[in-house]
C-alpha cells in the first residue's frame, strides 16, 4: 500500500477501479494477443516497475509464515488417468471429451481425506484447481452447464473442498486456468475481438463467483494465459474485482501481471529483486492422474526440496493428482505422511523461518530462524559432522527431534559435532539445531581465502 494511503482509501481507490500501484503507475497497453506486437508499436519498451498489489506485506504474512502447501489436480481428466493434458496431446474430439464429465462420478468425503493428508502432512494451505483447461468447472456457475453440479458429480466439488479445508483448518487457494479449451471463444479470442470480448466476460463472471460465493478465498492461482496478453485479458481489471471482493487475498503472477508472488514451476529458484516466490513441483512427473506414472521422488527428496525452498525465503506447493473418484495413489499418501511425521518433530526448523544464507555442505542442507541456524543432513556420513567457515560463534547444539546435546567443537577452519550415532538417528533427514551467538554465516570459500591470507612457505619466497 502506497505509504500516504490508509487501507480504506486503498481498498475504495481499488473498488472505484483505480490504479493498483498509485506511485509508479505505468502506461497500459492496448488490448492485445500474448508475444506479438501491434502494428506501429515500439519493441523493447524499457524493464517496467513491478505492479505489486496494494498492501502486500499484510496480506502475504501468513503464507511466507506457512512454507508448505498441497497443490490438487482433479477435474475429468482424472476420470481418463492420461494426465491433465491429454485433451491436447491425444487430439481427443470435444464429443468424446465430454464423456468423461458424465462419467466423473466422485465419492462423498473425498475433500474431507485430502484435507486431512495436507494437515498430516503439515501443510498449511490447499490450492485446488477450480477449473483447469479442460474447461470443465467444479464449482457451480450460471456461465455454463460443463460444471460439476449440472454434470455427472452432480454437486458442487469446490464448496465441498472449501468446506473440508476450513474443517481442518487449513488456508483455501482456488486454481483457475485462463487458457480455456472448451470455450468456442478460447482459441480464436487473439484474432476476433468480438470473441475476445466473450471471452473475458465470460471468465471474469466465472472468477466473479468463485470470489462471492465461498466465503473468505485465501488464494487465487491463475494460469495459463494464452491466447492473450495481460491487455487482453483485462487482467488489471481481474485483479481489481479480486482484490474489492476479496481485501485479504494473495494473487500469483500469471494472469500477465506481477501479483503478489512468483510462481517457478518443477524448479527451485529463488525470485530475484526479493519478490515472495512459490515452486510448484509434482511428486511423480504429472499433475493430473496419470496411472501409468511410476516416476516417484523419494520422500528424502521432498524434504530436501522443503528445506531448500525454506532456505532461500520460499513456498513449497506439493502437488497430488487424486483419481476420478477423489481416491488419492497411495504413493503420494505414502509420501506426504513421512514428511508429516518428519515436520511434527522438525517443524520448527522450517515454518515461519528466515533466509538462510550459509549452503555449503556435501551432505546437509541448512535452514535459519534468527540466531539458530537448522542442519538438515540427508546423507549421515558417521558420527561426527563438519561445518566449515561458520563466521559467528556456537553456543549449543542438538538434534532437533529429540533435544539431545551434541558436543561441538570450533575453531578458525570449521566447527566439529561429535559423539553422534552412527546410523542417521532421524528419517529421512536427521536436522540439528546450532544455537550462534549472532546471526549465522558462512563464508562460502573459507579454505581458499585462509591460505591465500597464510604466509608464503620460505621455500617459495
Ligand atoms: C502448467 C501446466 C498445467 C499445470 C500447471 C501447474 O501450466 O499447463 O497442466 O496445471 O503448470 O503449475
């Protein structure tokens, strides 16, 4: 929120549709397909300041607070079990298609299991696709009858997964896909403006809905914006009816526009310029029920990614891909409960947890929270453990799961825990707390920088 502004002022200036970012506003342009260029128009416009919506650190506290949420792909497509693109890459006719919305037919407490996994699994918030681009929406909506209610669930999934996530708990994000292959308009909208004008009204109606009719909306998670640009979508405007329906929201970047984070997908990598970023990962390679995807990370794995992502200031969004009747692979159930289990004795060691900056190890990960710096060790090398070039003082260490002291020893090149079992006392990955007497670093290119400070052997003078 610009720093003059009350929060009411902000909030009636977004509702009267004015500018999102009031001190650096910056010229629009015309309503346009994605990656082309207008006749007449200049090509590489300077790098623009990024429109971060008002009030951004009051709303997005809770979720850098959070670190871990569970992403669901659900939709027809899981009825099918050939991932969530299969439309596409099948070339399946849309009569054909449409059979599957007939055929989806989910069990009742299916949202209920799911919340329950996420919060065993210590996740803190759930983001559900509300429609992906099948087309095919959840929820119930007076824009189309290709809706869960009016189709073979013959109910509204979403205000069931709302329900089930508030049960336990838990923060409620909606997914909503822009790029929309059921819609006749969807494809054609960048070269026909009368069906971009359809288009829009039609999936600004749908976003309408899912912000009105299911109480307070934690977050919204757009995707795919092809066939248009944040122009032609009217994403400024999108985001101003979000944010007037729904004050305390946090939006992601890819309706074209920056929103309150960033979104790197199958990667861990932290936002330049200290944007709030989010990886979003698979547990296997797909997003949507694919039976025959055998590809299953390790939940080693998914807790170094954790730790990794918590390092360096980020959110982990885990993704599930439940069967057409909501049932959910026992792989990911398998999964999810043994980084549940690891994060009720560890947790602290990664919720609401500050940028760490020391990283180097052959076998540990670190995290830090003020003064405490976490070691999380994914290989356990034997009964002593080493950190070199710490800069700061220890004062203490343990192992985290249990509280037991683990003797230490520092001095200038590295610091030395000894006196540990042999075998990794925790699974799959064995954290230790390392209390310092100031805020923990590590100098990256220790052994390198004493000798070159050493002097000289005489034999070399
Ligand atoms: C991509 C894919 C989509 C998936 C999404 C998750 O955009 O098209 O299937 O939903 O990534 O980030």
């Amino acid at each position: 929120m610009p720093p003059h502004l009350s929060r009411r002022t902000t909030l009636k200036l977004l509702a009267a549709g004015g500018p999102l970012v009031v001190a650096s506003e910056i010229q629009g342009r015309p309503a346009g397909r994605a990656g082309t260029l207008d006749a007449g128009q200049t090509p590489a416009a300077p790098p623009q300041p990024l429109r971060v919506p008002p009030e951004h650190d009051r709303r997005i506290k809770w979720w850098h607070d959070a670190k871990f949420g569970m992403f669901i792909h659900w939709g027809t497509y899981s009825v099918y079990g050939r991932h969530e693109w299969a439309l596409e890459n099948e070339a399946i006719p849309a009569s054909e298609y449409e059979q599957l919305a007939k055929a989806f037919e989910p069990k009742r407490d299916a949202a209920r299991d799911w919340a329950r996994l996420a919060r065993n699994a210590g996740q803190k918030y759930v983001v559900m696709t509300t429609k992906h681009h099948e087309g095919f929406c959840l929820f119930d909506t007076k824009t189309t009858d290709y809706c869960a209610p009016r189709q073979g669930p013959g109910r509204d999934l979403v205000r069931e997964y709302v329900t089930a996530l508030r049960a336990e708990g838990l923060r409620v994000g909606f997914y909503f896909s822009l790029m929309d292959w059921h819609h006749p308009d969807g494809a054609r909208a960048a070269q026909d403006d009368a069906a971009r004008r359809r288009l829009v009204d039609y999936t600004h109606a749908q976003i309408r809905e899912l912000m009105t009719n299911y109480g307070k909306i934690d977050i919204l998670w757009y995707d795919v914006s092809w066939p248009l640009d944040a122009a032609g979508w009217e994403s400024e405007r999108m985001n101003r009816m979000v944010f007037s329906l729904q004050p305390d929201i946090i939006v992601n970047n890819r309706n074209r526009l920056d929103g309150d984070f960033t979104t790197p997908e199958q990667r861990i990598e932290a936002a330049t310029t200290g944007r709030a970023w989010e990886a979003c990962m698979t547990m296997n390679g797909s997003w949507g029920y694919q039976a025959a995807d055998d590809d299953w990370k390790t939940s080693k794995q998914i807790v170094r990614n954790l730790v990794a992502c918590s390092r360096d200031g980020g959110n982990y969004l885990l993704n599930i891909g439940p069967r057409g009747d909501g049932s959910v692979p026992d792989e990911s159930v398998r999964i999810l409960e043994s980084v549940g289990r690891w994060l009720s004795k560890n947790g602290q060691a990664i919720y609401a947890t500050d940028p760490c900056q020391p990283r180097r190890s052959n076998y540990a990960s670190f995290t830090r929270k003020g003064n405490t710096l976490y070691m999380h060790v994914h290989f356990w090398p034997g009964d002593r453990l080493v950190v070199s070039g710490l800069l700061v003082p220890v004062t203490s260490v343990r192992l985290l799961a249990t509280g037991t002291p683990v003797a230490f020893r520092q001095d200038d090149l590295r610091v030395v825990f000894s006196g540990l079992p042999r075998t990794a006392p925790d699974q799959p990955v064995t954290t230790l707390a390392i209390e310092c007497g100031a805020e923990p670093k590590q100098d990256q290119y220790h052994v390198r920088n004493l000798r070159a400070r050493s002097p000289a052997p005489p034999s070399a003078r």
